[in-house]
C-alpha cells in the first residue's frame, strides 16, 4: 500500500492561506455592507466587494494548482477554494445559529458555486502557468 496522498498538503495549506487573506475580509464587509437590505448604493459596494471575495478565491486556488506537486492542478484549486469558503462559513453559520439568526442556505449554495467555479479558474491559471515552465520558488 502506497504512503503517498493524491493531496499535496503544503500546496493546499498555501493557497488556502491566499485565499483566506484575499476572499475571506471581502466576504466579510461584503455581508455587513449589504446587511438585511441591500438597495442602491449599498448593494453596489455589496457587489464590488463579493467580487473581490471572488478574486481571493481564484488567487488561492491558482496558488495551489502552481504548487502541487502531484499533477492534478485542477482538483487542487476546487478543493482548494471549497475548503476556504466552506470552513469560515461553518463558523460564521454556526455562530449565527447560535444568535438566533436564520442562515440563507440559498445564499450559502450560491456563493460555494462561486468559489468552486474560481476554483476551476484557478486549477486552470496554475496549470498553464507551469505549462509554460514557470514553476514556484524558481524550481524547474
């Protein structure tokens, strides 16, 4: 039996990390700017902001497709994106359950599909960036 994971684990702990820095303070304020109703003005930073949480997503998975070691750039960044958004989300739908609130579970499935679809990208930048022979840390 094989010791060796399909994962590389130091490439997803990367890009998570990314991730974590970039999408995670974007999907934060993009949820308090846009509040219970988000009209005019309001949702349109709302918006701004949830793009630039999606940005950070397609940042971490890019950055964990470049890394991997194990050439499965694309399930790296998927798996990448989805466990950065699903882990906060975890804690943010726990804590809010724990107040009381009502969780939007269409919101929740909605914007996973938005992380997993960076993901893809992701997993794509960093297959074509090692395509193209630049690898991280100046390995070749």
């Amino acid at each position: 039996m094989s010791t060796e994971s399909r994962w590389d684990r130091r490439a997803i702990r990367a890009g998570s990390l990314v991730s974590l820095v970039f999408a995670v303070p974007f999907s934060v304020a993009a949820r308090l700017v846009a509040g219970d109703d988000a009209s005019g003005g309001r949702a349109t930073v709302a918006t701004l902001l949830a793009l630039g949480a999606a940005v950070g997503f397609l940042l971490g998975a890019g950055v964990a497709a470049w890394h991997q070691e194990q050439r499965t750039p694309l399930s790296h960044g998927i798996l990448t994106a989805g466990l950065a958004y699903a882990i906060p989300q975890f804690v943010l739908v726990v804590v809010k359950v724990a107040r009381g609130g009502d969780v939007r579970w269409s919101g929740v499935i909605f914007n996973l599909t938005v992380a997993l679809a960076m993901g893809v990208f992701g997993g794509f930048l960093g297959s074509s960036m090692r395509s193209k022979g630049v690898l991280p840390g100046g390995r070749r």
